[in-house]
C-alpha cells in the first residue's frame, strides 16, 4: 500500500523543481522545496553588473504553453504572473562568405529569405519544416510525454502508430544525411544541422529524429518574456509562493532516506523532514553521488557520453549594434570540424560559431541608455581537465575576431564590463557535471532510451526531473520532466 500522507519534497528549485512542485501542490500536497542557492530559478538566473542586466543561463522560450498549463493547474491566470510575446524574427545568421540571413518567424517568410540568399527554393525550406512537423506528430506525445521506461508507454495507441510509422522517423540517418538529402547549398544545411546544439550533441552523428527541432521554432514560434528570461523561473516561484510551497533556500539537501523500499525522509540541515513523495531536480549523477551514496549506481544510463557545455562572456557594451537582433549567430567556416574538436578531440575550436544574445533589444532596461549586454557564447566540451585559464583567452580573441570581420569593424574597444562562465563554472555554480549542460549527449539512435528514467527503480516514491534526465535539456523539455514525473507519481498515488 502507498502512504497516507501527503507530503511531498522538491530537491532543486530550477524550473523543472518549480514546475514540479505546483503540480505536487495543485494535487493535494504539502510541498517543501529544499534548495542549495540563495534562491530559485537554477540555470534560469540573473546577475547585475556596472548597471548592465543578464540572464545568466537559457536564452530562447518556445513552447510557452508548457509554462501557461502550470497556472491553469494552480487555478490562476498567467498574464497576472508573466507577459510574453511571439518574436517576430527567430535569429539572425552570418555567414563566412559575407551572407546575412534573417530567420522570420512564420514559415513563408523564413521559406523566401533563404530562397533568395541560397541556392534552395522555397518548396525545398516547406518540403523539410513540413518533414519536422510530422515528426513531431509522430513522436512528441511517445518521446517528449510518457516515460520511456514503462512497458505500459509502448501498449498505447500513441506508440502503436509510431512504430507504424518507424521510417518516418529517420532514426537511421544522422541529421547532416537528412537534411543533405532535402538541401544543396552548405548554407542552409548548416543552418539547419546547428539545431542539434540545442541538447548538445552532434548533427554529423545524431539521429535525423533531432530534425523536429526546427518545427518548435519555425510553427510554434520563438518567444519573448517581458522582464527577460528570469521572468519565467520568477514567475513560477511567486505561483509556488502564492499556493502556499515552502522554500528552504541555502539548504542542500544531504541525503535521501529509506526504509527497505521506500522513501521515507530527505535529510537537510542536520533534520529528518518526512515525505512520502521526494522529487529530485538536480542533475542525476549528484543525485546518486550526494543522496544516494549507498544505492546501486545505473552504470547504463550515467556512463554515456556526455554533452557539449558553453564558454560565455557577458559583456556590457558602450554602444548599440542596429546588425544584430535578439538572437544573432556568426557561423564557423568549417562546421564539420568544429564538431570534430568538440566530441572528439574535447578541444575548442580556432573558429567556432558564435552565438550572442543580446536581451536589451527587447527591454531596454536590461542596459544603459545607448548601450548593450552582450550574451556571447560559443559551444565547447565539457570539463575533461582543459586548461581552460589557458583557452578562455584564446577563445576571446576568436570570438572577437569573428564578429568584427563579419561586422566590417571593431568591437572590443567598446566592452565596458565582463564576466566569464566556462565549464567548471558551470558545473560549480549549477550543478550539471562536468558542466555538460544536457546531461548525455544525443549522438546515438538510442540515446533516449539511455536516459535516467523520472523514476527509482528500486525506491518507491522517489522520483526525477531536470536536464540530466528523460527527455533531455532545454526550457520545453525539463518542464516535460516534471510533468513526467508526475504522471507516475498520480498512478502510483492513484491520483486520477
């Protein structure tokens, strides 16, 4: 028999332990989350420097109805927490060869602009979005909103009509072959193959599945949260808080406890706190490590390889740049190799891409009068021992010498402040080991499988959500943990 009680603990308060604990909350239970930070949010942070704002961690919000059904859940109305609004422009590219492209949001527009500054036609850019919208429909419900690891997931009627349609999944050809096969100009099939970075994997090794990416931003829209990115971990926490969640913040948790087979507390703070439901946020391998020292390891799914991380330099800068948008990618001339460095060599690149997002183009606030804060990022491996003191200056200049020869003119006088994040602060500052941002990488056909599963197989009412675990990294995905998770934890409780 399950317990009586309902009392529920939340380990993290990133937004999957957010989102998680209004669920537990909206289902009858007293909720605590314990949280290691001064306060919430996790990866989805803020810090202020020389009167410049920056989001710390995710930049790009789709799926923004993962977000609104929280606060249907809870009984109140979003717009009274958080307002957003569809961008019109999803991202503007640069290419080596001088081509600047810009990504319009509706498909048609999107279609035309890379008809006219590529060799692909129109039909080409509709015939592959129209190819990721179906793959979306045969697999977002199966892969992105069941457990992959309940025999009852794949007796459904959902699983019945995508193993119908396996071909069409393209689950064995990597997404480079598949999107080769639609696309003749090495522009557009770069463009196209950058979406694998968005889980950090490999296009030239991950499977064509990945090529549903690319519908989330082109159909459903890429969108923008008024306050900036913190709005969104904010608004959920002031949700929490209104439906009565505690917070326990500067207070880790320190060990999950257990009688036989069953979860019965979370020590923290030198205190037994009782729970009959204990959801885990944080990255898995720190799960088994820190509060789960005795339980057996699932060498399985922690020992795949992992994900690329980020080197980030957020720079206040002294003037406004009209050529960039929101979302700007400078492209590496040789997109095969880059990777190469990143999942073989565990290397960073002489010439990455470049990736800057710059929020103050949409709140003004976020900079001085007259002035920018600069996200700048490039994709590198994930902690393996680099001399990263040695790289991060490297990588600078690289990253300088990009935007300026693609600008036609210098930039760097105008940084007026900087702040680093490299892999080992990632992994310090957020928890996500070795600072890979995505837990394993996607570079298999059986990468999903691999994942942790959102539950214990052998502690019953334990259970998991976040990056590190299925189905994977990103806004969209670590709020479908959450609701994984407590799916099962409804069947288990018998909550429907």
């Amino acid at each position: 028999m399950m317990p009586t009680g309902k009392k529920a603990i939340v380990i993290g308060s990133g937004l999957s332990g957010l989102a998680s604990a209004i669920r537990l909350k909206a289902d009858g239970f007293e909720v605590d989350v314990f949280e290691s930070a001064p306060g919430p949010g996790g990866k989805a942070s803020e810090f202020r420097q020389d009167g410049f704002r920056f989001d710390a961690g995710p930049s790009l919000f789709t799926m923004p109805e993962l977000v609104d059904e929280l606060f249907h859940l809870a009984g109140r109305r979003r717009e009274d927490y958080l307002s957003y609004h569809r961008l019109p422009v999803t991202c503007q590219y640069f290419f080596p060869d001088g081509t600047r492209l810009t990504a319009w949001s509706t498909p048609d527009e999107f279609a035309r602009e890379l008809a006219a500054k590529t060799v692909d036609s129109v039909d080409s850019v509709h015939h592959f979005l129209n190819r990721s919208a179906e793959i979306y429909r045969l697999t977002a419900d199966l892969f992105m909103r069941k457990s992959l690891h309940k025999v009852s997931t794949f007796l459904s009627g959902t699983a019945f009509r995508a193993l119908l349609n396996l071909n069409r999944l393209d689950t064995s050809r990597t997404m480079v072959k598949a999107i080769k096969s639609i696309f003749r100009d090495p522009k557009t099939i770069q463009l196209f193959s950058r979406y694998a970075t968005y889980n950090g994997s490999n296009p030239y090794q991950a499977p064509a599945t990945l090529n549903i990416i690319p519908h989330l931003e082109h159909a459903k829209g890429a969108f923008f949260p008024e306050g900036g990115m913190i709005s969104i971990s904010q608004a959920l926490y002031n949700l929490a808080i209104d439906l009565g969640i505690r917070f326990h913040f500067n207070q880790p948790a320190d060990r999950i406890v257990s009688d036989q087979d069953r979860v019965t507390a979370v020590l923290a703070g030198g205190k037994y706190h009782q729970a009959s439901v204990i959801v885990s946020s944080i990255d898995i391998h720190y799960a088994y490590h820190r509060l789960l020292p005795d339980r057996p390891w699932p060498e399985k799914t922690l020992n795949q390889p992992k994900s690329s991380s980020a080197l980030i330099f957020y720079w206040g800068m002294n003037q406004e740049t009209p050529d960039l948008d929101l979302h700007t990618i400078f492209f590496s001339p040789d997109y095969e190799e880059e990777f190469r460095y990143l999942f073989d060599r565990f290397e960073v690149f002489d010439k990455p891409t470049v990736y800057v997002y710059i929020s103050s183009k949409q709140n003004s606030a976020d900079a001085p009068a007259g002035k920018e804060n600069w996200f700048t990022m490039i994709n590198v491996p994930h902690h393996r021992g680099q001399d990263w003191d040695k790289l991060i200056p490297r990588a600078r200049s690289a990253i300088l010498g990009t935007i300026e020869s693609a600008l036609g003119r210098k930039i760097r006088q105008n940084i007026l402040t900087e702040r680093v994040l490299d892999p080992r602060g990632i992994e310090s500052r957020t928890g996500s080991y070795l600072g890979a941002l995505y837990g394993n990488s996607s570079n298999n056909r059986f990468s999903a499988f691999l994942r942790h599963p959102n539950f214990s197989s052998d502690l019953k009412g334990l259970y998991f959500c976040g990056g590190s675990v299925h189905p994977g990294g990103g806004i969209p995905l670590v709020l479908l943990s959450a609701q994984i998770a407590h799916d099962l934890i409804r069947r288990d409780f018998d909550l429907s």
